[in-house]
C-alpha cells in the first residue's frame, strides 16, 4: 500500500507526467505503478494532502489522461489541485460554480 512505498519511491523532479521513452516495449505494471506513485506522492506534498488508496487511483486516471495528452499534443500540461478528483467530483464542483476559466 501507499505507507509501505512511501519511503521507497523514487521522486519525479517536476510536476509534468513525464513522456515515456518509446522503446518498442510497453512499460511494466510494475514501473508504471512506481512511477504513478512516486509522482502521487509529490503532488500530495505540493499540495499539502494526505495519501490514500482511493484518491491514489483517481489520480492515476487523470495522470493517464495527462500523458496521453502529451503523446497527442507534443505539449506538457501540468498537474493541478483538482489532480485526485473523480469526474464526478469535478463535475459536481463545476456545477457548484467552483470552478471557472479565465
């Protein structure tokens, strides 16, 4: 679990999901998990949040999201507040008016 791993992982030195290098190879489970975990942990020192399980794997989902709009765009957008939030937490927050652009 996140307690366990939390002394091992390694840390990302930025905020960005990072472009995977094409190897021809699909990275492993279980470098991808570090990876996703280590980048978890930092957002939630940034941020000020403490590590769970269920928030680990929203996170993981929009970190997805993240990178494979990186793959698309060429472009790194970076990780924000709203990084651990389900969609339909975003939603409702969006609804709410919580959230604007611009």
């Amino acid at each position: 679990d996140i307690d366990d791993m939390r002394s091992t992982a390694a840390r990302p030195n930025r905020l960005r999901p990072p472009t995977t290098p094409t190897t021809g190879k699909e990275e492993s489970d279980l470098f991808r998990k570090s990876r996703l975990l280590s980048a978890y942990l930092e957002w939630c020192q940034s941020y000020g949040r403490d590590p769970s399980e269920a928030r680990f794997e929203h996170f993981s989902r929009n970190y997805a999201k993240l990178e494979a709009a990186t793959q698309r765009t060429g472009r790194s957008p970076t990780l924000n507040a709203f990084a651990d939030y389900s969609e339909e937490e975003f939603a409702k927050m969006n609804a709410a008016g919580g959230w604007t652009i611009g």
